[in-house]
C-alpha cells in the first residue's frame, strides 16, 4: 500500500462533523477515553445507552466472576456458577436485598461491600450524566433552506429569514453573519478566511415570530462583486450564529446554521409568511419560511452585485 493510500485511509478514519462543518483530521482521536465526560455528553442517545448498558452488564459479570472464584462465598448457591453469581451481583450492585442468596464467607463480604460502592457510584454518574445531557438548553430556530439576494432600498441585499420554532418569547437576540471566502494573498498564498457580513440589524430585542436578516452588498462588503457562479467556483461557504434568551428555561441557548454558495439564490425573494387576520391578530406561518418566489428583476441582480449598480424604482418596472 502507497503512502497515498494510507493517508486516504487515514482520512477516512477521521472524518467527522464539526459543527456544520463536514471535515477531516489527522493526528486525533475520534474517541479519547482520557476525557470521558466530554465523550459521554457528546455520544447520540443510542450509543449512550448502549455504552451505560454494556457497561453495566460488564460489572456484573466482572463481580460474577470473582464471587464463582470462590466456592461458598455465596449462601444457597451453586458452587462456582456464574449465572448464580450474576443475578446476586446484580442485586447486590442495585442495593435491593439478597433473599434467598447472601454473602456466606468474609470473602462474599469484602467483595459485597466493594460491589456496593461500585454500584452507588455507577448509578450516581449515570444520574448525573443523564441530568447533564436533559438539561442542556437547545435553540429551536428555522431557518430558510436558501439565501436570496436581491435589491432593497436601490441596492442589492443578501437576505436569510428565520423564525422562531417555540411557542415562547425569546429575547435579545443576537446574530452574526459570516463568510468563509477564499483568498489570495499578494505574496501568492492562497487561504480560506472567515469574514463577517455586517446585517442590518444584529440585534433584536424580542423574537415571537419570524425576522428576515439583511446585508447590504455595496463596495465595502466581502461579497461585491460575486455573482452565484463566482460564489459556487470558489466554495463560498455562509454562517449564521444565533443566540438569544429563552425565557421559559430562563436561560441562553446558541444555534449555528450554514449555507452552501448554490443555497444562494440570486433574483428571489421570500413568500410572504406573517399576515393579519380579520380580528386584528398577527399570525406567522412557518411552514413558509422557506418559500421563495421570483422578485421580477432576476436579470438584474448579477450586474448589481458584480458592478454595485443601484436600482432606481423606475429601472424596476
């Protein structure tokens, strides 16, 4: 096998998602038992229970095993049978009482007393990291499947709406735009640089319903004079970080949603999806968040972007 071919393998071993990020590493471990509480909080569900599973059946054999070692340690046993030893070690490790089996010899004793303490710490972690793993705060944002750029106030403007999936109040929320745009330095070196994309408004106050983000991309902007074949030759790659207040768990939550350059749809615009109803009453639809319809300029947005062209209301109709 080529050096190639091992690095390839290598590379294959360590993918893994960072973040929105689908990336490769080399030089770390996928799973590092030295710092096993970050590996516990960050495993799925099903392996989690999996692991805790395993791992309990795994002390009980082990605890089976050294009962069976000793003949007799166990009263109303069979001599040396693990499956005897298994369902006393799994009483024993739960503190429920022994019944008809109890430890026999000082031997069953000690190694009662140990299981015991094995069990009350067992059971402590595993209620602590499940506590951990409920609790942790989770953002319920939506967000539209594509970005659109179009022209708001004569320029063009890059937009993405999200909306609040929960039914309660979040509050100061703050977002940021970013984009990692490749680049050229004037030594020749090429690199991939995150830029932030200044919005409009960064930060709102209260978000019940739905908020559509703004980013003007006039000649200060990292985006003037993309266009979406420009955006997709150089794997331009969009960010956007909420956070905000949930006032129902009382606490912050985070959530970070990215963008692919063909996701930016040029010449589009969003559906309306927050109307009035006949009493008054504002009423918001996310089932629409991602609804995007053709702004009637589409020809025109390209040369906005590329020459920062800005349209009047007479060049619109």
């Amino acid at each position: 096998m080529s050096g190639k071919d091992r690095m390839e393998r290598a590379l294959r071993r360590q993918a893994m998602r960072a973040g929105p990020l689908d990336v490769a590493k080399v030089g770390v471990a996928r799973f590092d038992f030295r710092d096993p509480y970050h590996l516990a909080l960050t495993a799925t569900w099903p392996m989690f229970a999996l692991s805790v599973l395993g791992l309990y059946v795994a002390i009980n054999i082990l605890f089976a095993c050294l009962y069976a070692a000793m003949p007799g340690a166990i009263g109303n046993a069979h001599p040396g049978s693990i499956l005897d030893g298994f369902f006393f070690s799994m009483e024993t490790l739960a503190t429920v009482g022994y019944g008809q089996m109890y430890p026999a010899t000082t031997y069953g004793h000690l190694i009662s007393v140990a299981e015991i303490m094995s069990g009350m710490a067992f059971t402590t972690i595993t209620t602590g990291l499940i506590f951990v793993r409920f609790s942790k705060p989770r953002a319920k944002i939506l967000y539209a499947d594509n970005i659109v750029v179009t022209p708001y106030n004569g320029l063009p403007t890059l937009m993405v709406r999200i909306g609040n999936g929960r039914t309660s109040l979040l509050t100061d929320l703050n977002v940021r735009l970013s984009a990692l745009i490749r680049e050229r330095s004037t030594e020749g070196h090429s690199m991939r640089r995150i830029t932030d994309l200044p919005l409009v408004r960064a930060n709102v106050p209260m978000f019940a319903l739905t908020l559509t983000l703004m980013h003007r991309i006039d000649e200060h902007s990292p985006l003037y004079g993309h266009t979406a074949q420009s955006l997709i030759d150089g794997d331009v790659r969009l960010f956007l970080s909420v956070e905000a207040r949930d006032s129902a768990i009382n606490s912050t939550v985070h959530d970070l949603k990215d963008y692919k350059a063909h996701e930016v749809q040029f010449g589009m615009r969003y559906a309306d999806a927050v109307t009035v109803n006949a009493e008054g009453r504002t009423m918001a639809d996310l089932t629409r968040i991602s609804m995007i319809e053709p702004d009637g300029i589409e020809r025109l947005i390209e040369a906005e972007v590329g020459q920062g062209v800005r349209i009047t209301s007479s060049e619109r109709t």
